[in-house]
C-alpha cells in the first residue's frame, strides 16, 4: 500500500497493526519516530521501543539493537511525518494508462504514477521520478507473472516513451512522463491507495465489478452470484462478533428458562 498519513500509519503500529512491515529496522524507524513526536523523553522511548519489539517482534534481542535504537531516537527529530491529502489522477492520464490496451501493463503504470506523485510529496521528487522495487510494484498492481517477465513488462513502456530512466543509472528508479494537470477524475484516500489496482479496473470497468468494504473501506473484487459487503478480513470479525451475540444471547435465554 501507498501511505497518505505517517503518522496514522505509525501509529497503528504501534497499536500492534500493519502486520505487513516485516523488517525490524523499519519497525525500530516508524516506533522511534512516533514515540519522540509524541513528545516522549530519550529514556521514556527507548524503554517503550523496547516494550514493544519485546511483544510484537519474534525473537527479539535488546542487546543486538540498543544501539541500533538509540541511533535512531536521536534521529528521529529530523524526520517529521509526512500527511498527504490525497492523491488525484487526471483524465489524460487515465486515457494514456488505458491506451497501453493490455491489463496487466495498465495496471502498473497506474500504480507508478500514484506512487511518483506519492513521493513527490513525501520524498521532495520532481519530475515524475519514483523509487520502487519491482516485488512491490507487482503486488500493488495485483500483477503475478515470473520475475523476468515483470522486468519486460516495464521495458516495453519505457519503449513507448512513457517511461524512462532517470540520467544517473539507477535500477531503482524510473521516471513517470505523462504526469499532468488537466482535470481531475480519481482522488485517491488513504483506503484507496490499498488497492491501487482495483481502483484502476473499476474505473476502467465503469464502477461495475468492484466494491468498497463496509468496515474497513477497502476495495474488494465483487462477485458475481451474491454482493458482499465486507473484505475477506472483516467479514471474518463481522462473523465472530455475531457468533459471540448469538452465544451470548442464548446464555441469556438458558438462565432465564432455569430462573
Ligand atoms: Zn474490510
């Protein structure tokens, strides 16, 4: 996913959410951050930091990365969180990215564009440059192909021109060239930039075939025979809170009967 709001995202973190960030350096970065924004003294944090590896990282150790966190509470003041609106697409954009006329490579150029206009207001880019990994860039465009088709996959934009590379050769990097401002079509939230790629094919698709979680308002894929209203993880809770209404409800209705 796209983060808008950092400092939201950090602290659902630390809330013992996101359980999508793997790396215990970027846990260490995101909980340091939030905890000297919150105004929490150097000790008081590094204790908290700690707290909170020791519950929600596996087989966490204090003494390999004492340092490692104190390093990054002292640094942690030069980096604010960003918030960012929203994301807006505009019409020609979304002509350009439909043209390609092949799914798959819409799809990622669509997300290479949220993504550089993303980073533009994170990151300080210009010119429509974007860092990205090519694992990630898949997985947000929902694209599943083995690993040297994807590379092909960018290759073939880059050869019709809406693509490029920037002058310092970095693999890392690429340049979005179509970024414009005529009028605005898609604004994307913070729930939106979930699903970057079901974003793209319900508008592709003319709002048919996708929905919005009730609960969470993530996208989800409808389906055909019968219309959801939650994502698969929500309706999972939905389901549980029901199941605890019903038992509890029973119970109710036993103890009444005996009285
Ligand atoms: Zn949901």
């Amino acid at each position: 996913m796209l983060i808008l709001n950092e400092e939201k995202y950090a602290k659902s973190l630390y809330d013992g959410e996101n359980k999508d960030i793997k790396s215990i350096m970027s846990k260490i970065r995101y909980i340091t951050r939030y905890l000297v924004h919150s105004e929490q003294s150097i000790d008081d944090a590094y204790q908290e930091t700690v707290r909170w590896l020791k519950k929600y990282h596996n087989n966490f150790d204090e003494s390999s990365y004492s340092n490692v966190i104190s390093d990054a509470i002292n640094a942690a003041p030069k980096y604010p969180f960003y918030i960012i609106d929203k994301i807006q697409v505009t019409q020609s954009e979304l002509n350009i990215i439909s043209s390609l006329d092949n799914l798959r490579a819409e799809k990622i150029l669509f997300v290479l564009l949220c993504m550089a206009k993303q980073q533009r207001m994170s990151n300080g880019f210009t010119n429509g440059l974007v860092k990205y990994s090519i694992t990630d860039l898949c997985k947000f465009a929902r694209v599943s192909v083995p690993a040297d088709d994807r590379e092909y996959i960018l290759y073939e934009i880059v050869k019709m021109g809406l693509l490029g590379y920037p002058k310092k050769n970095n693999t890392q990097c690429l340049i979005v060239n179509f970024i414009n401002t005529d009028e605005v079509v898609l604004e994307l939230d913070e729930s939106d930039c979930q699903e970057l790629a079901y974003v793209y094919l319900n508008w592709k698709n003319g709002g048919k075939g996708y929905a919005k979680c009730q609960r969470c308002g993530r996208w989800m894929k409808q389906s055909k025979t019968k219309t959801k209203k939650y994502c698969e993880y929500c309706a999972k809770i939905v389901q549980n809170e029901q199941k605890r209404l019903w038992a509890e409800k029973n119970r109710k209705n036993l103890t009444q009967q005996n009285d």
